[in-house]
C-alpha cells in the first residue's frame, strides 16, 4: 500500500485495514456484509403507507433483495417537503419485516433516537447530511446495532473514516460505508458518483463498502448501469430505491425504479457479479494517492 495513504489512515486504527485485521464482516440477523455475497438493500426513499410499503416489500424480496430500506425520519432539502411518519412509520417497518422476513434499514438523525429506531431497525442508517453529526455518531458507537454510514455531500473519504471511527471508538465497529454521490461542478446527475471510492476505502479500511446509485444519478434510467458499475468495482453491495407508482411518490420519485425496472436490475447485475469477485481480489495490492496532475 501507498506509504502516505497508510499513514494517513493509521490514526484511524478501528477502521483502516491492518495486518491484523484485514476486513470486517457486518452482521445483520443471519445476512453477512462484506462477506462473498453481494447484498441489496431495495425500498421506498421514505415510508408513505402500509400498502406502499407492504408491495414493495414482497416485490423487492422476491427479486433478491435481503434488506429493506424507508425512511420513517426524512432530513428533505426543503423544510416544506415530507418530514416522514415518524413512528407509525417504524411501525410499518417492523410489519414488513414480519411479512417477508426482510431485515430492514432506516435512518436515524439525533442521538436523541438512536434507541427508539434501534428497537424496529436492523441496520441503523447514517444520512449524508448527518455524517459529521458526532453526538449522533457517538450515541451509534453505544448502540449494539449495525449501522450504515453514507458519505457526506462534500465529504473527503478521508473525513468519511474519521466518522467511521468516531463510531468505532465509542464502542460499535460494524459499520457499513457507503458511497452516494458528492457535489462536483457537473449538473447532469444529482450527484457525481464516486466511483473510485470503492476500490479505495477497499484498499485503505477493513469496512464493507455500499453504493447507492439512486441518489448519485437522481434519475431512474441510469441506476441499473451504476449498480453494474458498482458490482464491476468490487462494492459489497447496493441500497436502491424502488415505489409501486414512482411518479406518486412523496420523496424521490424521479430516481425510484419500479417494480419490473428492479426486477430487471437484479436479473442483469448477474454476469457482473462474477467480475465483482476479481476486483476483490485486486483491491489490497491497489496503491492510491500516488501521483498529482
Ligand atoms: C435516503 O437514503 O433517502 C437519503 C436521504 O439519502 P442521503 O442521506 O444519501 O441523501
Ligand atoms: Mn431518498
């Protein structure tokens, strides 16, 4: 490994790649993350209604997904926009689980509530606008709940690790990065999809690595070839959003797949896989860093 990026990671004991420790494998119930499968997280952006959520569990399930994701609390760019239900949302959640035996993922955005959604959630979701929320982060580190960190919007990968071990040091070290898309100059996508993040916090952290295509594109059409993107590179897996009417959704509409758009994302990722176990297999000899413009 480059000597300055092993440097600059080593104060990041809990989370960078050591010869010790060389991967972590996040648990979740009985689904392993970081391990040889590659696991999708599908479900609304934010959860609307039993019905809404109910079909989109049973249609993201049968298509393979183990996870599913919705939001009860929505941190929304516009103060005017859907906040979410709250608990009857957490309550939904938990009836979804029960139904179709998906483990389920929802934010989380005060450490004023991290025990209440750890009681319904299965994978406590770290939102980008929170990344840097260190009280949250050091509530996270307290609870015995796996926890997904999304990068910030204008977050180094450095300063994702550095939230990684905020989490880490207060006593929590499953923890699940995921790349989502930063804030460059380009306006075409919602977000500009790091795609070089996943080789290289593969190279430089122990963590598995996620990517959430939906909110780097913003737009639907493009998700099933960034997930191809992301199995090609080595991610260990993918959090997607998926709606039974996308054009009636009350948060995300516009880059939510709908059901057969999921179902075939899903069936088409299958050569890509095979290639994902390559890049694995690649990432720790990657040295990065290494040179300026
Ligand atoms: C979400 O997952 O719906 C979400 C709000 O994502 P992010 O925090 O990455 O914007
Ligand atoms: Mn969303």
């Amino acid at each position: 490994m480059n000597a300055r990026w092993n440097g600059q990671f080593s104060c990041f004991d809990l989370v960078a790649k050591s010869d010790e420790c060389s991967r972590t494998i996040v648990t979740v119930g009985d689904i392993e993350i970081g391990g040889d499968d590659f696991i999708v997280m599908a479900g609304p952006c934010a959860v609307e209604s039993e019905r809404q959520l109910m079909q989109t569990a049973e249609a993201v399930a049968a298509a393979g997904a183990r996870i599913l994701r919705g939001g009860a609390y929505k941190p929304r760019s516009s103060p005017y926009s859907f906040q979410g239900m709250g608990v009857a949302g957490l309550k939904l959640l938990r009836k979804a689980r029960e139904a179709t035996g998906l483990a389920i993922v929802t934010e989380v955005m005060s450490g004023e509530d991290v025990d209440l959604i750890a009681e319904y959630a299965d994978l406590m979701q770290v939102g980008a606008r929170s990344m840097e929320n260190y009280s949250l982060l050091q509530a996270l580190g307290r609870c015995e709940c796996p926890v997904l960190l999304k990068r910030g919007l204008a977050a180094t990968l450095e300063e994702l690790l550095r939230s990684a071990q905020v989490i880490a040091m207060n006593g929590n070290q499953q923890i699940v990065l995921c790349e989502r898309g930063i804030r460059t100059f380009e306006t075409a996508t919602r977000n500009t999809l790091d795609i070089a993040a996943v080789p290289v916090l593969k190279t430089v952290s122990r963590l598995p690595v996620i990517v959430d295509p939906s909110h780097a594109a913003g737009v639907r059409s493009l998700v099933p070839i960034l997930a191809r993107a992301a199995a090609v590179v080595g991610a260990d897996g993918l959090i997607v959003e998926v709606h039974p009417a996308p054009d009636q959704a009350m948060s995300d509409g516009e880059q939510s797949l709908t059901f057969e758009q999921f179902r075939n994302m899903m069936a088409d990722l299958q050569p890509y896989l095979a290639i994902r176990e390559d890049a694995q297999r690649l990432s720790p000899q990657l040295v990065v860093n290494g040179g300026t413009d």
